[in-house]
C-alpha cells in the first residue's frame, strides 16, 4: 500500500544526541542512552502530518479516535494544526474524538495478546471518517485487530496516522497511511511513551539504558 506521506527513516547506526544537549530531568539521567528525536524536530513533523491528514480526510466528518496513553500527546499535537487549518483554511469540517484502550505490552515486550478497553459504542463511526491516531506500530498486530474491529461498523473512511513505526522482524507487515518516523528495532520512551508507566514525562524520544529498564522493570 502507497504512504500518502512518506516518513523520516532513522537508520539502526542512527548515534541520536548526547544526554547533555538537552534538558531532560534529572530524575532520568541514568536511565537513558541517548535522545533518538528532539521535540522539536518532532513537532514539526506533527504540523506536517497534520496537513497531509486534512488533504486526505478533509472533505468530510471526521472521528479522531485516539489510542492513548502512549498516543495522547501526539494525539492533542497532531489535532491543534488541524483545528488551525479548519479555521484559517479553504476547507472546514465538523471533528469529533473519542478515546480507545489497547493493552499488548508487557516490561518491553509485546504480548500479542491485545485488550481493547474502553471508548464509545464504535457504531458511532457508521459513516464517518475516522483517523485513528497512536504513538507507534510496532508488529502491526494490534492495529490490524483494531481496524477490523472498526470496519465492522461501516465507516466511510478510516486512515492511521502513526507517529512511529519500528522496523522489526516481528512485523506482520502492515503500515499505516501517515507516519512521522520509521525507527530501529529499540525500545523507545519519552513524548507520552511509557516503559511500566515510566518516562511518559519527557520532551524527548530517548532510547531507555539497561539501568532504566532494570530499575523500573515490573
């Protein structure tokens, strides 16, 4: 399937940023290997996503269903352009959000084994254009239960917009139709990405350290 917007790819030899450019917090300086993507080199690739989506999705009602907790901020960056461009630009749509739970991880692996919680009656959706926005596609597992979950309820249109996809071997080869990054097989945090509920509080997309992962392990 062709992207409608291609996406920046890190290489695996990809070296980031030393801890030390960067404000992170204190609290985490052990427990980080390095920044993997600034915060502001990931706002501006919301604010493109951000009209890449109302060019895609934009003639029509539109469902922005989040995938939180990891997609929340990506979730609240990606819509403000959005809002911006339904204000200021040609086109002006009617933009609804509702909010769906999906559990598969487990310390730092994916379980495959996916609970959906939470999130209105999904027949909501009958008619509608629904993006659904999460923080990162890693398998595609989860995103494929998801959509055919959501296609069930005979949605006009539904598109994913991912603010990362991570090549892995894991992959069952899906892809979603916006996507900000294409990373390395690593476990990333930071920007709302948790590790155990850990992390969620920095600016940054960091690659966690093997202290990290063993002080906050489950």
């Amino acid at each position: 399937m062709e992207n409608i917007s291609p996406s920046i790819v890190i290489e695996d030899d990809e070296p980031g940023y030393d801890l030390d450019l960067f404000c992170i917090p204190k609290h985490y300086a052990q427990d980080l290997e390095k920044i993997f993507i600034p915060h502001g080199l990931i706002m501006d690739r919301i604010e493109c996503l951000a009209r890449d989506v109302m060019k895609e999705m934009g003639g029509h009602h539109m469902v922005a269903l989040c995938v939180p907790k990891g997609g929340y901020k990506f979730f609240t960056d990606l819509l403000d352009p959005i809002k911006a461009l339904n204000r200021n630009g040609d086109q002006s749509i009617p933009m609804t959000v509702d909010f769906i739970r999906l559990k598969s991880y487990h310390n730092d692996q994916s379980t495959g084994d996916i609970k959906v919680i939470g999130g209105d009656d999904l027949s909501t959706l009958s008619g509608k254009n629904v993006l659904i926005v999460k923080d990162i596609v890693d398998t595609g597992k989860t995103m494929q239960t998801l959509l055919s979950l959501i296609k069930q309820h005979k949605p006009k249109k539904v598109k994913v917009a991912s603010l990362l996809v991570k090549r892995t071997p894991l992959s069952v080869g899906y892809r979603p139709d916006f996507v900000g990054f294409e990373i390395p097989d690593k476990f990333v945090v930071g920007y709302a990405l948790d590790y155990n509920e850990y992390f969620r509080d920095l600016n940054h997309i960091c690659v966690i350290s093997k202290t990290g992962k063993e002080k906050y392990k489950a």
